[in-house]
C-alpha cells in the first residue's frame, strides 16, 4: 500500500506491457514508454531507462513474459529452444547484477515445467515478484531503521529507492522508514557522478515523497563525516559475495573508507536475490566499465589526442568495512568473518 511518503513506481505492467520510466530524463521531464518485446527491455536496461539491481531483475522476469508470448505464438513445440535467444540477449544487457540472472534462472525453471500456455502462469509469477519485492523492501526499511534509531544525520550514495527496485526502496526504504518514524534528522545525498543519480533521481524521488534532503558534491563526503553531521552511510548493492564483499555503484568503496576514519557506520541494504552464493569473495565479481564518453561530455565531445577517462560503474566494498547488511531475512552485523551465512 502506497502513502504520503511512498508515491514513485518506476514500472508497471498494464495492457500486456510493460511500461518503464525513462530514469534518463528525470527530473526534467517524466515520461514511461511502453515495452512489447524482450529486445526492447534488453535494451531499457542497457541504456539505463531502468537501473537498479531489484528493478532490473524484476524488468528481466517481465521481459521474459514477454519473450515467452511470442514465442508460443510462433511455435507451440519449440518455443522454449527459441526463447533462449531471448534469454542471451536479456543477460548480456548488464554484467554486474546478480538479480539479474537470478531472475532469469527462475523464469527458466519454471516455464519448462509449464503445461499449455505458459504466458498466464509466468505473468503470475513476475507479478508475485514485484509486490514480493516491494514487500522485502518495507521489512528491510523498519529493520534498517531500528539499527538507525535517533541517529541525527544519514548519507545515501547513487539510488537505491523506488526507482532501482519494485518500489519504497532498499537504501531510500531505510531512510523512508527512519523518517517516518523520527520525523527529523538530515539527509544527505552525493551527486553520483557521472550519471548524477543522486542529483537527478534520489533528491527528485524524496522531492516527491515529501521528505527533505541535501545534496553534496561526491568530493565532499569526507568533509561531511568530519563535521559529525553523519553517523551512518546508507547503501544498496548491486551484486554481494558470500563473505559479505560488495559491489555498489562507484564511490561507495571511498565512502566506507571514509567512514571507518571518522567513526561513522556503513550498512548495506539488500533482498537475499543480490547475494551471489558462489562466489566466496568480491575478487571474483565483473565490474562493468562503461564508454569514457560519459565522463569526457561535454568538454571532450570529440576525444582528442592524449584524452582518455576511465568509467568503471562499480567498485567493491569489503565486508569488513561493513557495519551491518540489511536483508529482508535478517540483518547481519559485522559480516567478516563470518559472512552471510545467517540469511542464506
């Protein structure tokens, strides 16, 4: 159930279609475009119309749906030999995100049991994911916020609310839920270069909800902790391993650094899906690197002779500059050494 301050759904499955909100053009101008295909939601995830480990699992299942339907359509006995097409091109539009795949292998398992039409009964099934997602996210916000408490001051870095999960939020469901329960304290926010999801998305998601928050340059963060303004830094993930290690978007590693030298506590918030059991450690997670345009536009629109950049997306925490990581099966505190074994 939505409220005053749980107003943002980035998608929606309504008229045998999805239709996502292109995250690319907030807070300027908000738009959903409608997806029939599963190419077309491969390429919504590529090209960021829909980011976020959650919404992209959940975006992944739905594209499924819609893979299946018009395979069958095609071929009543061989549709699930061409869906796996379909099923390539879903899990090469993003490397980092386990959800993704996750999503993928569920959807897998399940349509090859599936007796006639599959399409209403997998329907059923990404649609159970999403309200079970948005559920997971209410029950990690309160968890998050009992370990907050009276904390005067928050930090968030990129965006891991309403618009990177079926709704409320990982990170932004914490920070919901201690407001709603404090009704007070700062928050803060980084810019999150180079795409400003924090500048573009978190601030205009809270703006919506009716929460207040602050934004500080990515460069201003140590500053910040040292003022004591903060006493948690609040993330998401994209991918965990077993140990605990995290990959987040990049920057999160500088801020938990930061965090340990000036005594302010990190908690990453996250559904059990993003924890990837086999791998033990974060060494062995791929960081997506994405082209160096996105760092050299404006200013180097062409390139040029001796300018280059390099654009990794994500960076890996490791668990043991983790405080707490927040699942909806429970939390676990100070996950080195011992992992995440608790929750699994």
């Amino acid at each position: 159930m939505m409220s005053e301050h749980d107003t943002v759904r980035a998608m929606q499955w309504r008229d045998d279609a999805l239709y996502l909100l292109d995250q690319r053009k907030l807070p300027e101008r908000v738009g959903y475009e409608r997806f029939e295909t599963a190419e077309g939601v491969a390429e919504a995830i590529r090209s960021m119309r829909v980011r976020g480990a959650p919404a992209i699992g959940i975006a992944a299942a739905y594209g499924v749906v819609l893979a299946v339907r018009r395979r069958y359509q095609e071929n009543l006995q061989q549709w699930r030999t061409l869906i796996e097409q379909d099923l390539q091109t879903l899990a090469a539009s993003r490397p980092t995100a386990v959800n993704l795949f996750w999503a993928l292998e569920r959807m897998r398992a399940h349509f090859q049991a599936v007796n006639g039409d599959p399409v209403p009964q997998l329907l059923q099934l990404a649609l159970q994911w999403h309200e079970d997602d948005i559920a997971a996210n209410r029950r990690m916000g309160e968890s998050g916020a009992r370990l907050i408490g009276g904390s005067k001051g928050l930090l968030t870095h990129c965006n891991a609310g309403s618009l990177a999960t079926g709704g409320y939020g990982t990170a932004l469901g914490v920070i919901r839920s201690a407001y709603c329960r404090r009704g007070g304290g700062k928050i803060f926010a980084t810019e999150t270069r180079p795409w400003l999801q924090g500048a573009r998305l978190t601030l205009w998601e809270l703006q919506q909800d009716k929460i207040p928050a602050t934004l500080i340059a990515d460069s201003a963060a140590g500053w910040l902790m040292r003022s004591g303004a903060v006493q948690w830094v609040v993330v998401g993930a994209d991918r965990i391993a077993a140990n605990g290690d995290t990959a987040n978007k990049i920057g999160t590693y500088a801020l938990a650094l930061l965090a340990r030298r000036h005594g302010v506590k990190m908690m990453v918030v996250a559904p059990t899906s993003t924890i990837d059991w086999q791998i033990d450690t974060g060494e062995a997670i791929e960081i997506e690197e994405r082209s160096p345009n996105e760092l050299l536009m404006p200013y180097y629109q062409d390139g040029g002779e001796g300018i280059d950049a390099w654009n990794p997306v994500f960076d890996v925490t490791p668990s043991e500059l983790i405080d707490a990581i927040v699942t909806e099966k429970g939390v676990v505190m100070n996950p080195e050494p011992q992992g995440l074994s608790m929750v699994k």
